[in-house]
C-alpha cells in the first residue's frame, strides 16, 4: 500500500495476471467552469450542492484538481490520471494560476505591486512568486489579476485580508495552459489535446 513502482522497470501480477498500466489516450481530462454555491468535494454530509453534480454521467469517476472554496468561481479541471493530478496540485512543480478579484474598499496600487517583488507573509509563511496586473478602482472596490504557484488553502483570500482588504468576488482564471475557451458558468468540456500535452510539459511528464 502506497508503494509506487516504475511502469517501465515494475510488473505487477494480481492472481497470476499481469495489471499493465492505463495508456494516456484513456484518461479524461474536463475543465469546467464552477460558478459560486458549490463545494469543491465528491459528496456533503450537509447535502450541499457538490461540483461533482455538474459534470454528466461518465465523467463522474473523474476527480478535482486541487479546490476552490464555496463562494470562488471560475476554472477547475477534472482527471482520472493520478500522476498528473498529483503533479499538478504539489507545490513543488509550482504550476501558476491566475485570479480575477474584487476587494472591498480601496487597496493601494503601490502595495499590490510590492507583492511582486517582495512577496508577503500570512499566518507565519512568506508567500513568493506572486505577479500581480490590471489594477483599477471603481465604487470604493478595487480589482486585480493575482497569479501564484503554490495553491495554499484560501491563498487569495489570506493575501487580500493581509493588505487591509477583504475579498468580495473571487474567480479563477487561468490553471496552468488551460484559459481559452472555458465554457459558460456551471459548463464543462473535454480538454483539448494541446491543452493535455502542454499541462504534461509544464510538470515534467513529457
């Protein structure tokens, strides 16, 4: 149990007959776009509504890619390939995403563009590698695009309560190479296989 082994080097035989890994072609691969009121889980023993509700039958073994929390809209892929996911997710490989956020109130322009440079601290930990763009103020509420690679719990929502605001709309953007097409709120589609081949690139499988 948990002992991973090396599909090139490994056989596995289960009752005499060899388990030979699934081939990459037979993995799924969706992207949906989850919109708020939904919980990033497979089930809820409170009986909210689950992400899992949104995508059809046959996609419904597959398994989110990381979360995002009840209230944040936005990009979250789906995959049965288990070393992607993990790879995908793992703060090591440092895969980017991008947010669109509104805080409440206004946040100054210096102190956003300090994120990039000097980084911030949150709960104890310094938070890096953050780029920050697309800044404007309107009725008392500021928004901002806001990339990071380390995909901490509620991340965004920790960096903007650090600065003195607080997050009144949050949505995920971009997840790595997948942020063309992304359907309409509460859709899904299959990912492309450019899309697939260059999320393999950027974690180091291909």
């Amino acid at each position: 149990m948990g002992f991973k082994v090396d599909p090139q080097v490994d056989v596995i035989k289960v009752d005499g007959s060899t388990i030979r890994p699934p081939k990459k072609s037979s993995f799924l691969y969706f992207v949906l776009n989850k919109p708020s009121g939904y919980i990033t889980s497979l089930s809820d023993p409170e009986g909210r509504q689950t992400v899992m509700e949104l995508l059809p039958p046959m996609a419904r073994r597959l398994r989110p890619v990381g979360r995002l929390d009840y209230n944040t809209e936005g990009i979250l892929l789906f995959t049965d390939d288990g070393e992607l996911l993990h790879r995908l997710t793992h703060p090591s490989y440092g895969v980017r995403r991008r947010y669109l956020v509104r805080a409440k109130g206004l946040i100054e322009q210096e102190k956003l563009l300090k994120l990039k440079t000097n980084g911030i601290f949150v709960e104890g930990a310094k938070i890096k590698n953050i780029d920050v763009s697309e800044i404007r103020s309107t009725n008392n509420a500021t928004w901002f695009e806001i990339e990071v690679g380390e995909g901490k719990n509620r991340e965004i929502r920790k960096i903007v309560l650090a600065l003195g605001g607080e997050v009144s709309r949050l949505k995920r953007i971009a997840y790595g190479a997948v942020f063309k097409g992304i359907p309409p709120k509460g859709m899904f589609r299959p990912l492309s296989k450019q899309e697939v081949k260059d999320l393999y690139t950027m974690v180091g499988l291909e």
